[in-house]
C-alpha cells in the first residue's frame, strides 16, 4: 500500500443487520448514496437472485462448492447459514480498505455481525434495525409477496429470535421512515469518523 492511501485513521467497518422485513436493504442502499465515503461490501451467496438483484453488486452468487472453496480457503471475514442458503463477507477486500482508511458497510445477519465483531472488535461499529412493531413487519413482509405463508411464518418467527439480539449492539435505529433512518445512520457514522481512539499512532495534526 502507498503512503498516499494512508489516511489518519483505519477505516471503519459499519454493519447493518435486522430481521428480515425490517427495511435493512433499502436503508443500506440509501446510505450509500447519501453518506460521502462510506463504501459497499458484496458479500458472497448460494441464494438464486431475486428479480431485481444484479451479480456483483447487490451479491456474488456463487454454488456451493464455489463458497464452500472459499471458507476453507480462509478467504471469507465471517459466514453464515440463513434460510438453506450462505453468505459470507471477502475478507481480502475489506482488509485492504480498512487498513486504507475506507469505511465500509456491511449488511449482514447477526451471526455474521458476531463474528466480525470478534475478529475485528477495534475496527467494527454496529447497528441494529427493527421495525416500530412486530405487526409492522408482518405487513411488510406480506406487501413484498415473493413468499408463501410457510416461508413468512419461518421468518417471522426468526425475527422474533434475531430482535433479541438488539443490546448486544452499538446502536438501535427503528425504521418508521426511511428518510429519518438515513439521518440517523448518517449522525452514527459521523460521530465514529471523528473519535480521537481511532486516528492512528503517528498522526499529529500540529507540527511545531
């Protein structure tokens, strides 16, 4: 890496994660227009793309020997099992553009969330999106009508699991509007880009 791709910071990776339904991909998609310099993650899957995902940017769809090749490669950041399909982070990519001082955002499930937090417990901040109410996201799976009743009672139950897992974060949004989220998100980022912890040991902003 060249001493220009330095910045005073490491970057920082931000993950998304919600149960399903909860609005956690349109917020993402949102935020990466919206936030100058924050960055997307593609994260691996094995799940057949829905209508309007394209290869490559919304996912890489891989099979499962392609994804399995991978994980035992050491080549993925975290990995998860969700629904009888896989997803995983690259771990090469976001390495190099944390250690670049890029800031990432992962959209991912709390098991993947667990894992980065583990492995990258100084580089990680993580945010946690549910809905205004359960019944909320009963509705907006139902509007979303690529599922039938067996698939939307598994993931209503899910949620109700994975919604648990909300003090174990860094910060809570409840996504009532999307517009109100995106602020929301944008005030967490910027509040991180500018903890003192995070510049880097060398850095000094006066030279006397």
């Amino acid at each position: 890496m060249m001493e220009s791709d330095r910045r005073p910071r490491r970057g920082i990776i931000f993950i998304l994660s919600a149960p399903s339904g909860a609005g956690k991909t349109t917020i993402s998609r949102a935020a990466l227009k919206a936030i100058e310099g924050l960055e997307p993650s593609v994260s691996l899957t094995t799940r057949a793309p829905r209508e309007n995902e394209s290869d490559g940017l919304d996912y890489h769809f891989v099979s499962d020997q392609e994804f399995n090749r991978r994980l035992a490669g050491d080549e993925l950041a975290e990995s998860a099992r969700v629904f009888e399909a896989s997803y995983g982070t690259p771990r090469a990519p976001l390495e190099y553009a944390v250690a670049a001082g890029r800031d990432i955002l992962l959209d991912i499930d709390i098991q993947g969330a667990s894992q980065i937090r583990a492995n990258y417990a100084h580089d990680a901040v993580t945010i946690f999106v549910l809905p205004p109410s359960f019944n909320e996201l009963e509705e907006r799976l139902r509007r979303r009508g690529t599922e039938d009743e067996a698939a939307i009672g598994r993931r209503l139950k899910r949620a109700q699991e994975e919604a648990l897992a909300f003090p174990e974060y860094d910060y809570l949004i409840i996504n009532a509007e999307v517009s109100d989220s995106i602020s929301r998100l944008e005030a967490i980022v910027n509040a991180e880009r500018l903890r003192v912890g995070r510049l880097r040991a060398e850095f000094a902003p006066w030279k006397i």
